[in-house]
C-alpha cells in the first residue's frame, strides 16, 4: 500500500547530515558494547567494580539506549516509504537472514552441551521454529532459540502498532500514544497477567498457531500492496500485538509498557526535531516517561518481579533506564557533531554483534576448558580484549557477507513486487542518504 502524504502537513527537508543519521550509529555502538560486555560479565573481572552492577544493570542500559534508538528511525523509514509493502519486505531482509546464519552456526559449531541455543528448541523443536520464526516468541510463552531475541518481539510488535497507525493516518500521534503506554506501565504495572494464554504447552501450541495464521493473512493483506487489503492487514497486526502484550506477556506489564513508551518516545523526539510536534507537548511527554521508568522501576521491580526482568535490584533498573535517556538526549544535543569514527562502524555492526556475543562467548569458553584458568588482572584484560576483537570481527564478516548482501536483495525484491504487482499510488520519494533501519539490540 502506498499512501500520499496529506497537502495540508508537508514533511520538512531533511538535511544530508539528518539522512546520514550518524550518532544514531555512535549510541548503537555504545548499546552493542554495553550488551556484549554484560553478558561477558565485564564488571566482576574488574577490581572494586562488582557493586555496580547492583546499582546499575548494563544490559538494560544496553537495550533501553537500543529501543530509543529503534523508535526515532523505525516511523520514519515507513513515512519517508509511504509504502506498508516495502517496509515489510525490508524488515524482513535486514532481519532474518542475520537471525538464521546465526542460529545455524551456533547449531553446526556447538555439540548440545555447550550450546548456546536453548534446551526448549531441541525438545519441541516445531513449537520452537514456529514461534522464533514469527520472532514473537516472547509473548508466545516459548523461550527465544538465542536468548538475546527476546528483544527482536518487542521490536516485531512495534512495527505491528506503527503499521498499523500508519495506514489510519493516526501516526502523527505518537506523543498521546507515548503517555497512554506509559501511564498503563505506572498505573496497572504490577497486575497485568504474565503468561496467561500459554498456560501449559497445548494452550502455548494453539496460541502459536493462531499467531502464525493471523500473521500470515495479515502479510497476504498487505503483499497485494491494495489500500483496503493493507489497511486490514495492518489492523490485524496491531490488534495480534495488543493482545499480547496485554494478556500474555513474558515479563512483568511495567516492563513490557514501558519499553513501547519508550519507543513511542523516540518517535516524539524524531517529530521534536522535524517541526511535526512543538517543543513543549514533546520535552513534557519525553519527561513524563522518564519519570515512569524510573519510578516503576521503584515500585514495582522487586521480589519475584526482578525474575522476570533479569536485574539485580530496583536502583540497576532505574538508574540503567535513567543512564540511558541521558545518553540518548545528550547525542540528540550533539546530533551535528562528529561522533568517533570506530564507534559509528560498531554501530553499523551493531546487530550482528548483538546476535553473536553469545554462541561466541560459549565458544570461547569450550575452548578454554582444557587450559589453566585465567586469572589476574593482566590475564582477565587479555581475555575480554581477545574476546572483543573477535567478536568484531565476526560481526563485520557477518555485516559483509550477510547483512549487506540480503539487504540489497530486499531493495531488488521491493522492485520486483512493484514491476509485478504495481501499487495504484505513487509513494513519496526517501531522503537521499537514507537506509534500512538497524532493528533494536537486547540483553
């Protein structure tokens, strides 16, 4: 479906220094880092450093600075698009493939027993394929086959809700939508219900293929690029996103909220920037979510919460949400600055890294069972600085030889379906220099 923009609300010109968008990929690198090395456990190695992960959780940090990240670039692509089809043909090339080589080779590298994929995906492996396939799995009550996907169905369901504002022309809204996700995290946070479809594995099977059917019709829908067919197939994905993370979520409600506000947030700061939302309705939305996270964080995230969010304590999950809103708007105040070089080409890197820091750290750790443990300071800095520099080159050669490749494959398949199934409104012409959105990094 390709739709005109409204006469009545041009878009403003966007500058090639916008279009290049390089601090976005200067805080992807931070993200990337900040992920990687609290999986590698970088804190405990370093002396007098063990408290601050009690404090301060950097895999949060990491994914929040992700999220934000994902909700200022994700609308924008599919306005500047105008076109529901090629925004999903793309999401699915840029995903996808990255996702499958690296499941593939932790499954061809690592025996079973040192394997990064979880025990669920070779026990119920139909369940397991379906579910990780949508990348829905973590409101489908079936474990991520790489644990660091549960992000990708947050990611996944965000596109379902800006697919589907997008084609009711509600998408200008997003400060109002940021406040209603966040004032659902502050106010019903602790009673949304955590799994309550898939409360054994025959509800979980049927949840899963209801999923799958639903999201197969949808995309149908929206393959024939018709308006009305587009139209219903968007609705169809936001209203399967709705409910689930209404009524089955894997986290606690106030995480899974907050996560969408802050999104949404991202968004409201794109629009802030672009003249699509005056500066004081913004700075007041964007203030408003920060002062949920991190009081819900207070509230809520303690006792069994902190199982299902994965922190240590209510002060790492604050102070992590609230380190990550002051990197963002710090970058956003430097955003016409130049951002080191190396930092910007983690950041392109960034989604790779993020999918291999796991399979590679159980990989290194199979291989040093055999040798002495590595202790000292000398020989922990040896360790994480071998560790980094493999884990770059990975992802460069994963970026080069797989990112790349099916990224320009989907721009050929966006081209083809529009020779073959021509849409019957012209879409707006993208900015010069822009390109398909990095997807969200996770813990």
């Amino acid at each position: 479906m390709k739709l005109v923009k409204p006469r009545s609300a041009p878009e403003p010109p966007v500058s090639r220094a916008t279009a290049r968008l390089g601090w976005l990929d200067a805080l992807r690198g931070v993200a990337a880092l900040a992920v990687a090395m609290h999986h590698f456990g970088l804190l405990d190695k370093i002396r007098h450093a063990a408290w601050v992960p009690r404090q301060l959780d950097l895999g949060l940090f990491g994914v929040m600075l992700f999220f934000l990240v994902s909700g200022y670039i994700v609308p924008a692509s599919l306005e500047r698009r105008g076109d529901v089809r090629a925004f999903w043909t793309g999401r699915f090339f840029r995903l996808y493939p990255a996702v499958a080589v690296a499941v593939g080779a932790s499954l061809l590298v690592l025996p079973r027993g040192d394997q990064v994929v979880q025990d669920f995906a070779f026990d119920h492996p139909a369940l397991s394929f379906a579910a990780n396939g949508l990348l829905l799995q973590d409101l489908l009550g079936v474990p991520s086959a790489l644990g660091v996907m549960w992000s990708l169905t947050y990611e996944m369901v965000f596109y379902y809700f800006v697919s589907a504002l997008f084609v009711r022309g509600w998408h200008r809204h997003s400060a109002p939508i940021t406040i209603g996700f966040a004032s659902v995290a502050l106010v019903l946070g602790a009673w949304l219900p955590i799994g309550g479809i898939s409360v054994d594995p025959a509800a979980t099977g049927n949840l899963v293929a209801a999923a799958g059917i639903v999201v197969l019709t949808a995309m149908a829908c929206i393959a024939t690029a018709r308006p009305d067919l587009t139209r219903w197939g968007a609705l169809l994905l936001g209203g399967l996103g709705l409910v689930l993370i209404t009524v089955n979520n894997r986290t606690t409600g106030f995480e899974t909220m907050l996560i969408f506000a802050t999104m949404f947030a991202g968004t409201v700061l794109y629009r802030l920037e672009h003249g699509q939302l005056d500066r004081l309705p913004a700075l007041f939305c964007c203030a408003f979510v920060v002062v949920t996270g991190v009081t819900v964080g207070y509230l809520y995230n303690r006792g069994t919460a902190l199982w299902h969010t994965w922190t240590p304590s209510w002060q790492s999950f604050s102070s992590a949400y609230l380190a990550a809103w002051a990197l963002f708007a710090a970058a956003v105040l430097l955003r016409r600055r130049r951002f080191p070089r190396w930092l910007g080409g983690l950041g392109t890197i960034s989604f790779s890294v993020y999918l291999l820091h796991g399979p590679l750290m159980f990989l290194l750790a199979r291989l040093l069972r055999s040798h002495p443990p590595v202790v000292g300071p000398k020989g922990q800095a040896a360790l994480t600085l071998g560790y980094l520099g493999a884990l770059v080159v990975l992802g460069y050669l994963s970026y080069r030889l797989v990112e790349i490749p099916f990224q320009k494959l989907g721009r050929k398949a966006v081209a083809a379906l529009d020779r073959r199934f021509p849409a019957p409104a012209p879409a707006p012409l993208a900015a010069p220099g822009t390109r398909e959105p990095e997807p969200a990094g996770g813990a």
